[in-house]
C-alpha cells in the first residue's frame, strides 16, 4: 500500500490546515519544490498535492509552485484544487502531471467530469470529501446535500483512476482516521480507494491497509510534518520492508 505524502499550497507555501480552515494554518515551508525533493528522497512514488486558494477561488492559484514541483522531482505527482474547467485538467496533464483530482466539480459538473474521464481515462480522480457523509465542495466551505455514498455509486460508471475519501473532521486532527465511513467507501467503490484524513501512527495505517486490496494508498499531511510518523518506517511496515 503506498504512503502518499501530501503538499497542501496555499499562498505560495507549503501548509496545513486543521479542518480545512484557511484560517487555522501552519507554515512548514516557503520553499515548496524542495519539500516535494525531500518526500522523493525519503522514498515516496506519488505525491499528493492541493492548491488550496484554487480549491476555495475555483481555478489555479499556485501554478508556478506546482510547475516547479514538477521540475524538482521525477516520481508521480497528482494535483487538485480548483480544477473545474477541462482546459485546466489538459493544462495540468499536459504539464507531467499524473493524475488530476476533482471535487467540486464531481457534484457540480457532471458533464465536465464525464468528458475528463472520456478523454483521458484512468487519470481522473474522485475527491469525496465528506463532513457527517454530506459531500463538501469549494475547498470545504460549503456543504452538499448530497450523501458521499450516494455520490459514489452515481458514478461507478465513469472510467475513474481511483476515488480519496477524505473525513473533513478529522483532516489535520491526528486523531485517527474515520475507520467506519472508510469501510463504508471500500465496499460500496467501482474504484481504488485512498484514504486520508486524521492518519497520525503506522497503525492508523495498517488499519486502512487490512480494509483489502482495494485500497491503494493513505495520503498522509500533518503527521509527518510534525515528526509524528516517519515516513521510511511507515512504508517499510506496510510493505514487510527491513528498515
């Protein structure tokens, strides 16, 4: 199971938030190419990235960072925040990166996310942020309807590389992720699932791993930044590693 750390790009630096809140931040770098460099040295084969002024302003905000990351580093990076028009998914594509993620536009666009997976299928991913199993949207400010089950299951057609649950309550928390809503996602997805929120130790994720080969990997902030989880040690225990 891949470890995936996360780069969350707000105002040009690397951050991170309690709940989503573009107030409760944490600087951990001006220097966003090198963290991304330092995540690659330590082993990772896929970095997560968000541009969370894009998330709230509904386009990119932090385009040079991310362009820059890309030039740091050689390993599998996929972005989100504020991908809502297909001319940004090609952007964000044609620049190298893997796989682009859409939140808001999953529930708000459905023709938009159709032709993203049509045109380039397998590099789509789903964002399913969820706060009590309601959908959030537009960086998490505002609240759906919608349940994220039901989001779900309405698009088990479409040919997605995989869908991120993430529980907004828990996100920057660490306090463990939401293990029921996850085992929840895990059955009911056509897709591989990656979990993230709240992961804090190596056993929040051996628990995520023993949900089963449908999950692809735990996208992990906070704790690492905060020397609470080491990532070498917590690839090589999943991964039956010596360290």
């Amino acid at each position: 199971m891949r470890v995936i750390p996360a780069i969350d790009v707000k105002d040009g630096r690397c951050v991170r938030l309690r709940q989503g809140d573009m107030a409760a931040e944490t600087v951990y770098s001006e220097d966003v190419p090198s963290v991304a460099a330092f995540w690659q040295e330590q082993g990772a084969d896929l970095i997560h990235i968000v541009d969370l002024n894009g998330a709230v302003d509904g386009e990119p905000k932090n385009l040079p960072q991310i362009e820059a990351i890309m030039k740091a580093v050689s390993v599998k990076v996929q972005v989100g925040g504020g991908i809502r028009s297909i001319d940004t998914v090609r952007r964000y594509l044609r620049a190298g990166v893997a796989r682009v993620v859409l939140g808001t536009a999953a529930l708000t666009d459905r023709a938009l996310l159709t032709q993203a997976c049509g045109e380039f299928p397998g590099r789509i991913l789903l964002g399913l942020d969820a706060r009590d199993g309601q959908v959030a949207v537009k960086g998490w400010t505002s609240l759906s309807a919608t349940k994220a089950t039901n989001l779900l299951t309405d698009l088990a057609g479409l040919d997605l590389g995989a869908v991120i649950y993430t529980d907004i309550a828990r996100d920057g928390m660490l306090n463990g992720p939401n293990m029921e809503a996850l085992r929840e996602v895990v059955e009911l997805s056509s897709f591989p699932v990656i979990a993230s929120g709240g992961i804090t130790h190596i056993e929040d994720l051996r628990a995520v791993q023993a949900l089963g080969s449908r999950v692809e990997g735990a996208i992990v902030g906070k704790a690492l930044y905060d020397g609470k989880l080491d990532y070498r040690e917590a690839f090589a225990a999943l991964n039956n590693v010596r360290s």
